[in-house]
C-alpha cells in the first residue's frame, strides 16, 4: 500500500520527533532513583559543605535521596576522574572547586580534560580566602604583615592544606604581588593545617571561610584581611587585600557539573532546582553564615567562570613554578 506524500511527510516529522519527545518525558521523570554527588576532599570543607547544603535542598526538592560521596586524594583529580568515567546519565555528579581550575596547569598528565569532559551545571557561590594570623604575630594589618615579611624574609610561615591547593596558590599570588618572601608550609588538609596555626608552629593563612569563621569568633586566631575585591557583610570591619595591594582578588567557588554529554534535559532541570535554592531566604542565610555569596547562572555562565579562573590560576601556577608533588 503507498501511502499519500502529504502522510509520509506527517510520519516522517513525527518519527524526527520522538528522541526528542522521550528525552523530555525521561528528564521529567528523573531522578527515579538516589543520585550521588562526589565530592573531592574529606567532609568538613567547604566543598563538602556546599554539596551537603545542595545535596539536601536537591533531595527535598526532587524526591529523590542526593547522596554526598567524599573520594579524597590528588588535589581532587581521584573524583573528577571517577565522575569523567561515570555513565551520562544525571546519577552521577560533582561538586566542583577552585582546585579543578588550578589543576589544569598544576598537574602535567592528567586522564582528562576538565573543560572538555565535565559539562558545568550549575554554580552555588564563592567565599573568600582570609589571612589569618596566630595571635603571637606583632602585624595588625596587611602593611604591618608586608613590612614585617620585608624586613624578615624566611621567617614567616604560610600554612595550606596542601601543594597547589587554592590557600596555597592564593598565597603565592600575595608574594609574587607584594614581592615578599614567605615560606609555605603543606599539610595533608586544613585540619592538619589549622591544628599547627593555633598551636602557633606556623605563624599564617589564606584560609578559605567557611572553615576558619569560627576559629575567627572564638579569637584563636586574628583577621587581616579578605580577599575578594569587596568586604564582607559577615566581617564588615576587616578590610581587604586590594586596599593595600590594588587588583589583588581571589576566591574559592563551588558548583555542580555533570559527565559531558549528559541530556541537556537533565541539566537544565538541576540547573533550575540549583537557583531556585540560591532564591531561597533559609538558603541565603546558611550562605551568608559561612561567608559565602550565592552565584545564580546559566550552565553556560558557569562553564565561563571556570574557563576564566582557570586561565588565571594557571598564570599564577606558572609563574610561582608551583609543581605536583
């Protein structure tokens, strides 16, 4: 039987139509099951805190539990990589940091690509680092910590969380800006790092935030300075860097990517669940509470974010010829 080309035509477009069709009715219908979020550092940090926030605001939102999988180790490339090999499917996903931005330049044979292998999602917010100081060090402020580095180059000690993490590299961009020497220090994580601090075996930190806001309270250690390009409604009387050392900037960011070619379906769905949470009062005050500034967008606005910092944190990790260990 031939069919009429008027039906043909009908049936052809119809057919055309169906991937996409099932696609939406699939990504209408996802999660149906629990959907991990893999996070690349131990609990406690600010990576693991913003999926946690994320991952429970998700789970209310959708139904469906979002469970936090923390895979330490390599600056978090063992995560990222986990997730690269993950299927495309929305199950699998990761909580993304500064440390994939420097990574890039940091690490000279990595199993990926992120720019190319992580499809960006969403972002959450960014915190700023704050130099903070053990209460034995004379300096009040950024030009007496400046002059005191000058006057005595070696003998302060900048504590991080380990090589190339983001309070390292921070740091070195405050040397390589203020022209001072001052000796960096690694530890295996902040905990480590902070338990040194108030001890006062080391006498500094570009500290991100949420994880040395309450030390701060406590008076265990003193602010200097943040490091964004503005102050910060939690600490409003502590300047920043920039006031001192003009175009000095820097911050840790965090945000949600997916395999690539997981469905832009998907994405766009947790994209929208992502910032109706950052247009959340409850939300924005556990923000502000752990000095965090929300950061709403598109996926495409956060895959610019991350090309941008990545350019820029690789100037710096070339420059400092900071190396993988």
């Amino acid at each position: 039987m031939k069919l009429p080309r008027r039906n043909f035509l009908h049936l052809a477009a119809g057919a055309a139509a169906l991937p996409a069709v099932l696609r939406f009715a699939w990504a209408q219908g996802y999660p149906s099951r629990a959907v991990r979020i893999i996070a690349g550092f131990a609990p406690g940090g600010g990576t693991d805190i913003s999926a946690r926030l994320m991952g429970q605001w998700l789970s209310e939102r959708l139904g469906q539990p979002f469970i936090i999988e923390n895979r330490p180790g390599a600056a978090s490339n063992i995560a990222t990589e986990a997730v690269v090999r993950a299927p495309a499917d929305g199950y699998t996903l990761l909580i993304i940091g500064a440390p994939a931005a420097i990574n890039a330049t940091l690490y000279e044979k990595l199993n990926f690509n992120f720019i190319r292998d992580i499809a960006p999602v969403g972002s959450i917010g960014s915190t700023p680092n704050v130099i903070v100081v053990h209460p034995s060090v004379a300096a009040k402020s950024v030009p007496e910590l400046i002059a005191y580095a000058k006057t005595n180059p070696g003998k302060l000690n900048m504590a991080s969380g380990g090589n190339g993490t983001p309070q390292h590299v921070v740091g070195e961009l405050f040397k390589l800006m203020t022209g001072t020497n001052i000796v960096h220090v690694q530890y295996r994580g902040s905990g480590p790092a902070f338990t040194d601090l108030l001890g006062g075996r080391v006498q500094m930190m570009f500290a991100t935030m949420p994880s040395s806001i309450e030390y701060v309270r406590a008076g265990k250690i003193r602010p200097l300075a943040v490091t964004t390009a503005t102050r910060l409604a939690l600490l409003p009387d502590i300047p920043t860097v920039s006031e001192t050392v003009p175009g000095f900037e820097a911050r840790s960011w965090y945000g949600i990517g997916a395999p690539k070619n997981t469905p832009a379906e998907i994405v766009d769905r947790l994209n929208k669940e992502i910032n109706a949470a950052l247009a959340d009062p409850k939300m924005l005050a556990r923000l502000s509470e752990l000095g965090a500034s929300p950061i709403a967008g598109s996926p495409t606005d956060f895959g610019k974010l991350i090309a941008e910092e990545t350019e820029k944190w690789g100037k710096v990790v070339k420059f400092a010829g900071i190396k993988a260990e």
